[in-house]
C-alpha cells in the first residue's frame, strides 16, 4: 500500500479488496472490551475545513474502537486558519501523530500534507474525491450481493467528488458506470481520463436519468449543491430538475436494485423521501459502514 490514502487510484485492485475484507472482519466484531486493540497509543489527528457528522464521527470511534485516540482540529482554533503554511503544519502533526486525516477544499492541500507529513495521510473529502465514502459504499454494496467486478451502477445527479471516486472505483475493478447529469455537471474530466488509463470499467456520461437507471443493480446519488458551492445553490435547483432518484426512475432498474446516498439528503431535491425510506434503500447501512471501511484503513495505513 501507498503511505497515504488520497484518492480511489492510491489502491490496487487487490488491495482495495483486501480493504473491504478487513472491513468486514471489523464490522463481524462489533465493539466490546473483547476488541483487538492494534492501535493502542496511537493517535489520528483530523483537520477539518468542511462540516461533517458521518466522517468525523465514524474516524473517531474507529479510532476508540482500535484502541487509539482522534483529534479533532477545526481551522478556526487552529493557526491553520490564521494562514500557517500547510507544510509546516503537515510536518508538526507529523511528529505528534500517527495519520493525518484532512477534509478540505482544494485536492492540492492534501497532496501538499502528504508529502510533507511523515505519517499517512488520509483524504476525508476534498472537492474532487471522497474515497473514503466510496469504499463503504463498495463495502455495503457487497454486502447486499452485488458482484463488484461486474455490476452496473446509475449514478444520477453532480458529477462532483463523490461522482469522481465512483468513476475512479469503475475503472479499477471494472464494473460499469452510467452518469446521468446535466451538460457542464460531468466528472472530472482529467479524473476520468486518467482512471481509463486503467482501462477496465466501461464508464458512460448520458442525459437521461433513466438511460442511467435502465437494468442498474445500483442507483446512486449525491447532493445537487455541495459544500462550498452554496452561492450556485439556485442555479443548480435549476439545472437538476427532473435527476431526482424517485420511485418511477427506481422501477426502472433491476428488480434487486438498491439506491445509495452518501447523505447529507435533500428529500424531494436528488432523493425522494419514499426512496430512501423504502425497501431497496442501503443508505443507512452505507453510513453505517463508514466506520468499518475505515477502521480498515486506519488498521492497514498506521504502522503497529
Ligand atoms: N457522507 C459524508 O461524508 O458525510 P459527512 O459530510 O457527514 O461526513
Ligand atoms: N458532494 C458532497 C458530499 C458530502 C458528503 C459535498 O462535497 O458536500
């Protein structure tokens, strides 16, 4: 494995999986004084400049859980807010902490902490990846029985983050991807073309969210305005209107289909309230794993 975890590509094929497996076994074990504890005397420190409940709270009780301890540093506290150089503040945590984890804006921040830090870094969510979201909800989608080599996934909404670490997860196990967005709403478009170096998925952009939906085992959608794009909020109402994941466009993929949101969820905006309530709904489960992909990952990144 790479020190750090910035970005979907960081991993193989093989140890992606390895992640979910471990993830598993962590989930099987539940919590308890009876926990292997292989982080004893670690400690995670994490930077955020976004909000969040799912990820600061899933990081710090898998910490807890592994016998270790989290630190929750937010920029206003900090004198990462009063401009410090994000290298030096990278090299300090380095020496106090075992991993950094980062929720921020730009990418580049936690390419910068990377290199800088001695520990592993992990990527919390920036504007163009969230991996750590993408590996619960390869995990929960397993879970339910879907074949992650050969699935077919409908991703209905804004090609952002979340979009762009589904494109990257396509293309390294190969299964198929159909994003449905509004024209200037696509992925990356260096994100895609670099994941189809690895030549596996079959990664489609349409217009139509129910050319996406068609024979999906999996429907999936994010919010239509994300975190620092609250000034687009109007503009993008507009854009994404008739992308909702609603009980007809649920119809249309397979029977067994189930339909994810990373959440936070706007009901009646990208999700119907009946969708996510309703039987085919994973999206709790998917949270739920959040903390079991993760204690993966802090298992297998921080050296014991
Ligand atoms: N899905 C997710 O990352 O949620 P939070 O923003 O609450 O961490
Ligand atoms: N795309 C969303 C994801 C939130 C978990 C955002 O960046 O706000």
């Amino acid at each position: 494995m790479k020190k750090d975890f910035l970005r979907v590509l960081d991993l193989t094929d093989k140890e992606l999986v390895r992640l979910l497996d471990l993830a598993d076994t962590w989930k099987k074990r539940g919590s308890g004084p009876r926990l292997p504890t292989p982080l004893k005397g670690k400690t995670l420190a994490m930077v955020f400049q976004k909000a969040s409940t799912r990820t600061r709270v899933s990081f710090e009780v898998g910490m807890a859980r592994l016998g270790g301890h989290a630190l929750f540093l937010s920029p206003q506290d900090t004198q990462i807010g009063r401009g410090e150089p994000i290298k030096d503040t990278a090299r300090v945590l380095g020496r106090y902490s075992d991993a950094i984890m980062v929720r921020t804006f730009g990418h580049a921040l936690v390419e910068e902490m990377a290199l800088h830090a001695r520990v592993p870094v992990i990527n919390g969510l920036t504007d163009d990846h969230h991996p750590c979201q993408i590996l619960a909800d390869l995990q929960t989608a397993r879970e339910r029985g879907k074949n992650l080599r050969k699935m077919t996934v409908g991703f209905i909404g804004d090609g952002n983050n979340v979009a762009n670490s589904w494109v990257e997860a396509a293309h390294l196990l190969g299964f198929g991807l159909r994003v449905a967005c509004p024209k200037g709403f696509e992925p990356n478009s260096g994100i895609m073309a670099e994941a189809e170096k690895t030549g596996r998925g079959d990664v489609r952009i349409v217009r139509d969210p129910a050319e996406a939906a068609d024979g999906a085992d999996l429907l999936y959608t994010d919010v239509w305005t994300s975190m620092g794009q609250e000034a687009e909020q109007k503009r993008r109402l507009k854009a994404f209107k008739g992308f909702c994941i609603d009980s007809a466009l649920m119809s249309a993929a397979k029977k067994n289909a189930i339909v994810m949101h990373c959440l936070p969820a706007h009901r009646g905006e990208e999700i119907t309230d009946d969708v996510i309530e309703g039987p085919q709904s994973a999206v709790f489960d998917e949270a739920e794993n959040r903390l079991y992909a993760q204690m993966a990952i802090l298992d297998t990144l921080i050296p014991h």
